[in-house]
C-alpha cells in the first residue's frame, strides 16, 4: 500500500474519531442530531437497550449478542480479508523478484516497480486495500460502542458477572482476556508469515494495545472485544483450517529437525 492511501486511511479514521469525542460527554438520545450520533451511535444504544429488555433485563448479555450480530453482518468483509491475504502471501516470491529488479532507489525506476506491481496484482485479481475494509468498517463500530456505552445510562448503571459495564474491570481479568485472545487470534491470522518481520512485530504489539486500551475503557467495552476475539478464533479455525494444519506441522517438522 502506498504511503498517499495509507494518510488517507490515516487522516479518516483521525477525523472520524475527534468528530466522535467532541460529543462524549453529551447524552445519546432518538433526539440527537449529526451523522455520528444518528447512524452509528444511537442505533448501537438503541440494539443493546432492546436487546436487554429482551434478555430478561441483561445489559451484558444484550451486548454479547449484539457484538455477534455485527460479527455475522461483517462477515463477508472477513472472508474477503483472509483470501485477500492469502492470494498476497502467494505472490510474495514474485513480488520480491520485481523488487530486486527495479532495485534502484530513482523516481522513473520506482514508478515502474509500482506499476508492474499493480499489473502483477490485476492478473491476479488481487487487491491490496482488501485487507483495510474491515478494519475502516471496525473503527467507527468500535468507537461507537464505546459513546453507546458512555452516554447510554441504562448501560452506565447495570452490572454484569462481576463488574460494571460502565466502570473498568476492578480486577483486569477481563482485559487480561483480551489481551490473549487478541494474541492467539492475531497468531491464526498471521499463520504462513513467521519470515515477515513487521507481522510478527504486529503479532506482540496489537494484545498490549488492546490490553492497554481495555484496563483504560470501560468494562462493557472490554466484554465486546472479548466476544469479538472469541468470534474471530472460530471463524479463522474454520476458514483458514488448512493452512493452520499447514502451518503447524511445518512448525512440528522444524522443531523435529533440530
């Protein structure tokens, strides 16, 4: 991805999330006005209080429920991700020959590289970007249920097992949670890539963010990227099957040899 579509990726999901913390403290109600509060916002409160009304009262399990139902609607994109990723993983050897052959650092020689790189990725009927539709799809969910959360009071004032769903984890067992499930499903995720550097930088530094984030936030939050991880292990198990198989008995036959 060329570093122009990455600002723009960049610059998005930054103005996206001021425009969203300018209003945290404000009351999300069916009067709110604005295209976050109407789109994302309030028909994120408006699931998860319906939800529990249905679910003999539970906040928490209406969340549970409403993180699978966006699961199951973002599906598709996961899919596409995942061949997304494999057809790359499968053109990395000549992606690296042109590489070393428009190795020169000169405009006219770079602009080459890029265009035999996206000639190489339209014979195949690749596309690099397919791998950011679900994470552009996943901000504005993520941080919509963070204000759903905070300016939802019914939310703010239940409980759920042993913590508040509007106050943190007293005991971090939560963002412990998912801190680990973020590892093992970034390590599904990445099976195939152990000789990319940046992959496995991503595959440390993604669990302590979440950590990071989850300790912070509210435990309603940390409860949606739990189930959410939870979801995402099965749903790899299942689609990339094969290649964890693969990938695992590559790894057996390596330890095997030393």
């Amino acid at each position: 991805m060329s570093k122009r579509k990455i600002l723009y990726i960049g610059l998005f999901l930054l103005v996206l999330l001021l425009t969203g913390c300018t209003e945290v403290n404000k009351p999300i109600t069916a009067e709110s006005t604005g295209f976050w509060n109407e789109y994302i916002v309030y028909p994120l409160s408006w699931l998860i209080t319906e939800g529990a009304h249905i679910l003999w009262g539970s906040f928490g399990l209406s969340i549970i429920v409403v993180t699978i139902l966006i699961r199951l609607a973002i599906l598709p994109l996961m899919i596409k991700q995942t061949r997304s990723s494999k057809a790359m993983q499968a053109l990395q050897p000549e992606m690296q020959a042109l590489r070393e052959k428009y190795s020169s650092k000169d405009q006219k020689t770079q602009q080459k590289l890029q265009q035999e790189t996206m000639a190489l990725f339209q014979k195949h009927g690749v596309n690099p970007l397919a791998g950011c539709f679900p994470i552009l799809v996943q901000m504005p969910i993520l941080i919509g249920f963070y204000h759903a959360i905070s300016r939802t009071a019914e939310i703010k004032e239940h409980n759920f097992l042993w913590f508040d769903l509007g106050d943190k984890d007293p005991y971090y067992i939560l963002p412990i949670i998912a801190g680990i499930t973020t590892f093992i499903q970034q390590k599904m995720m990445m099976a195939g890539t152990e000789g990319n550097p940046q992959m496995q930088m991503m595959l440390y530094m993604m669990p302590i963010m979440i950590l990071i984030f989850a300790i912070n936030f509210p435990a309603a939050l940390s409860l949606y990227w739990v189930v959410g991880n939870l979801f995402m292990i099965v749903q790899t198990y299942f689609i990339k099957g094969p290649d964890l198989k693969k990938a695992s008995a590559t790894g057996g036959a390596g330890g095997a040899k030393k």
